[in-house]
C-alpha cells in the first residue's frame, strides 16, 4: 500500500523501491500481485525507463493470465496507456 500511494504522490523512486521489495517476498502469484506489477510498471514509466517498465507490464499480464484479477486489469491498462510515448521505439 505504501509504494502505491508514493506512486500516487509523483515519487516513483521511492514507490518502485517498496514495491519491488514486496514483489521479492511474494513466492506465488496472487490477484494482487497484478496490481504490485502494474505499478512497478507506472513508477519505471514515470522514471522514464521503458524497458524496466515493459518487463514488469509483461509480468503483470502473465499473472493476469493465470488468475483472472480485476483490479490488475484496470493498472495494467493505465499502464499500457503511459507507456504511449514510446510505442514506436524497439
């Protein structure tokens, strides 16, 4: 909750710091742990580093995948949107 609401606050350095620390203790994926990734996501977005950004969307949708989480489909999606300018870089 934490790292969610650093996220929301503009420090997504602090925010992926909590965050990635929680993402380590999980061991099985969870509904919320789509939520956990889809932020991880934003905080890389809004540090400016796509590619760590586009690893953890791809985690986010693998776990989406496997449990069917609602509330992940929502971050994933408004991650997906912030990544819009860079959608022409490889």
């Amino acid at each position: 909750m934490t790292g969610s609401c650093y996220l929301l606050l503009g420090l997504p350095g602090r925010a992926e710091s909590i965050l990635d620390s929680t993402r380590r203790l999980l061991t099985e994926p969870r509904k919320s742990t789509a939520v956990l990734l889809g932020h991880l996501a934003m905080a890389g977005i809004r540090r400016r580093d796509p590619d760590a950004a586009v690893a953890r969307l791809h985690e986010a949708i693998d776990v989406l995948g496997r449990t069917r989480a609602g509330g992940g489909f929502t971050v994933v999606v408004a991650a997906a949107r912030e990544l819009g300018p860079w959608r022409h870089h490889r």
